[in-house]
C-alpha cells in the first residue's frame, strides 16, 4: 500500500483539470418543488433541507471563493423543479438565475461541470412513478430538449445523471435499465447542440468478499458488482443491458454514449453470502494515529480507487466525486493525500485520468441531515458564514503546483513528522 511519509513527489500532467463539486438540493435551499422537499416533509424528516447552505442567494460570493482557491471546475446540477416546477410550466426567473451563475462562472474562467439531475426531480414526476416507469422517459427528455439548447453555451462537460448505479437491489434492476434508456436519448439530443464531453456520474463501488476464500462470498460479490459497477460499463461499451434473471435488451444509442467515464469514489463494500442482504460489516471506524477519532468513519480505501479506475482505460476518465466525512479536517488530508497518490498510480499504470472535483466545496444536506461535513469550507447553518478548512488551502497549494510532496503533508500535518502513516482498522 501507499504511504504518505515516504512518499515520492506526486505531479499531475499539464492542463489537468482540479475543482469541486456540489448538488442543487444539497446546496440551494428551499427547493419546495423538488421531490427530495416532499419526501422530507412527508416522513418528518427530523432534519429537512431548509435553505440548505443558501447558495440560492449567496451564489456569487461562493463563486468568489471558488476563485479565491483557484478551482478551475465546479460541477453543480440544476434543478428540474426549479424550470419546470409543474408539468409544462416553466419558470423564467430559475432559468435567469441559473443562467446568471453560468455567466459568473465564465467570467471567473472556471470551467461547468452541469449535472441534470441528481437524485431530486419535480414532485409531479415522482407522483407519475419517476424513472421506475419507462412510459415515463419522455418527460425527462422533453426538459433535457428545452433546457440543452439554452444552456450548451455555458457547459464544459455533461453529466446527464448522477450515480443511478448505486444500490444492488433487483427491485432497481427496471429502474437502471430505464435510465440507460434515458442517458442514451439524452447523449443523442446534447450531442446534436453540443460539443462538450457527455456522460453519467458512476459511483464506483467495489464489492468484496467478506471471506476471500470463500466461494458462495466471491460468487455474490461477483454479482452484486455486476448489478453496481459493472453493468453500466457494459452497457456504455455494447449498448446491452443485461442484469441478472432479466431479459437482455439492445439498445439504439446506448452504445458509446459517454465521452469520458465520470468517476464517483468513496470506499468499498463487503460481501457475505450468508446475510439475507448479502452484507457484511463495513470497517466501521479506521484509527489514524495520532488523531483520536472519536465518532464513526468511514474506512480509507484507495487501493479500490486505483483499481477500480485500472479498469477504464478505455476512454478519458475525470473523477467527478471524491471525499471524506469528518469533523477533524486533518483527516480529509490525508485522505486527499492518499487518495490523490492512488489517483497517480493508475495514471502511471495507463489510465487517462483528466481532472479531479473534491466532494464537496462545503458542507452542506447530507440528503437526511446536516450532520456529515464532507466540505472544505465549513458552513455555520444558522448564519451561513462560510470558513474556510486548512485542507481548502491545502488543496489550493496543490492546485497550485499541479501536484504535492512529504513537505506540503507535513506542513498541514506537522504531528505526523515522526510517523511512517499507515491506519490501523479495528
Ligand atoms: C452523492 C452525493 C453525496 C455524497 C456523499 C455521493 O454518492 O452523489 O450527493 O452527498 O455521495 O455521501
């Protein structure tokens, strides 16, 4: 495995793309027509979006930051319910802001990265049965045919969706296979106004076996990569789309309908054949001395990240999701750091990795609460203030340098001097 104290210098080829992404719902605020808004409402979510990090109003100013650390992309997603908050009605004024954003952006010579949904979409198409119904694609692609013209001028890369991968319920099977059928007639109608790079956010999720030994575990986690990860690649380089126990079906346009594999990395899974769900514990806590952790963590995994992206090489890959929750923002160094150093090496072993967002520029509704803070900038939610996290300057300085070495480690991390840093799962 890597280590981050006797690390070699990482750099970055020239022209490679670093910034930060975001999701409307999570960032916006009062996104009352969205169907994430309901759902909260309707299941007193005891924590519901509110006015989120109130980037509805204080766009500009986070946009000035954006700049202030030198971020050359910023991927964010427009609301659906915004434009079209009622079947056929469509809001002029949600067009105007998210237009005036894109216009900053420009000026600010910071690149788009635009999702089209993630996750959230109108009420009224939830109501329909969503994406679950294939009857129901057109409603998605009649939005993608008026909004694409009017926004192609501004977008630098395309994601049509975001992660509708995840999960590896069959329940979901109908529902991933009608988004490949959506993402493919969407490619086709950008494509036709647009030049810019398109694809789907795809959240790579290694499943392993619990037991690595174990056939029944190595079998299962076979497939529930298949039913995540795999099917989705599968589907971009055939246009088949092909889950377990489920008709095989060709689909016209689906084949080669990414640009570039937009990459979404956290960690991994295990696998147990022997649990109904076929889960196995996750390392629920990884202890990095000498920071104490005193709440639950999500383990580093980025040897998965590496090998996971050692599979792509078949097209342009930009990782358009990569980031840590915790409180202690020491740790989302070296998370960043190593992370970053897996990113390298699968560049070195011949993957064309083109740019790298962080997840997330600040924190913000982690869909349920506002508990998690994955962001580099901290945000107060009673008065928005937004503060910048020593790892926000780290990440500038690496931007800076297009790359990073022990030194710049040790100058955010001076504890760990005397360490050769390896974590230590319990
Ligand atoms: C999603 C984000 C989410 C992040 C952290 C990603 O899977 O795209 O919306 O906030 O993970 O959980």
């Amino acid at each position: 495995m890597l280590g981050i104290f006797s690390m070699e210098p990482v750099r970055f080829p020239e022209g490679f793309l670093w910034g930060s992404a975001t999701a409307g719902h999570q960032i916006e605020g009062d996104n009352v027509n969205s169907s994430c808004w309901h759902k909260e409402l309707r299941e007193h979510c005891p924590e519901p979006s509110g006015k989120a990090c109130n980037f509805l109003k204080l766009w500009q100013r986070d946009l000035a930051m954006l700049s202030d650390l030198k971020h050359q992309v910023f991927r964010m997603s427009i609301e659906w319910s915004r434009i079209e908050p009622a079947e056929g009605l469509r809001n002029e004024n949600a067009l105007k802001y998210y237009l005036s954003v894109f216009e900053e952006l420009k000026k600010r010579n910071i690149k788009l990265c635009l999702t089209l949904h993630h996750f959230s979409h109108p009420q009224w198409f939830e109501e329909k049965g969503e994406f679950s119904r294939r009857e129901n694609l057109g409603y998605f692609l009649k939005h993608v045919e008026y909004l694409a013209p009017i926004v192609a001028p501004y977008v630098d890369f395309w994601n049509i969706f975001n992660e509708f991968n995840n999960f590896d319920d069959p329940k979901l099977y109908d529902r991933k296979a009608n988004m490949l059928v959506a993402h493919a007639k969407a490619f086709a109608i950008i494509r036709n106004v647009s030049a810019a790079p398109v694809s789907s956010a795809h959240a790579m999720t290694p499943y392993q076996p619990q037991h690595p030994d174990d056939a029944f575990d190595i079998t299962m986690a076979r497939i529930k990569n298949w039913a995540v990860n795999d099917f989705f690649y599968h589907a971009i380089r055939t246009g088949e789309i092909l889950f377990p126990y489920r008709k095989g079906e060709m689909i016209e346009g689906l084949k080669d309908s990414c640009d570039f594999w937009s990459i979404n990395y956290y960690t991994r899974h295990f696998v147990s054949a022997r649990d109904e769900k076929g889960e196995a514990q996750r390392y629920k806590s990884c202890q990095i001395r000498p920071i104490e952790q005193p709440f639950y963590l999500e383990e580093f995994y980025p040897q998965g990240f590496t090998d996971g992206l050692c599979a792509l090489k078949d097209r342009p890959i930009y990782i358009t999701e990569n980031g840590f929750c915790c409180k202690d923002d020491r740790l989302r160094i070296l998370y960043l750091g190593r992370n970053l150093q897996a990113l390298s090496e699968a560049m070195e072993r011949g993957c064309d990795i083109r740019g790298y967002f962080y997840w997330s520029l600040m924190d913000n509704y982690e869909w349920w609460s506002f508990v998690p803070r994955f962001g580099m900038v901290g945000v107060d939610f009673q008065t928005f203030e937004r503060t910048l996290k020593p790892s926000a300057q780290f990440f500038r300085e690496i931007i800076e340098n297009n790359g990073f070495d022990r030194e710049l480690m040790l100058k955010y991390l001076p504890e760990f001097k005397d360490w050769q840093i390896f974590p230590v799962q319990d």
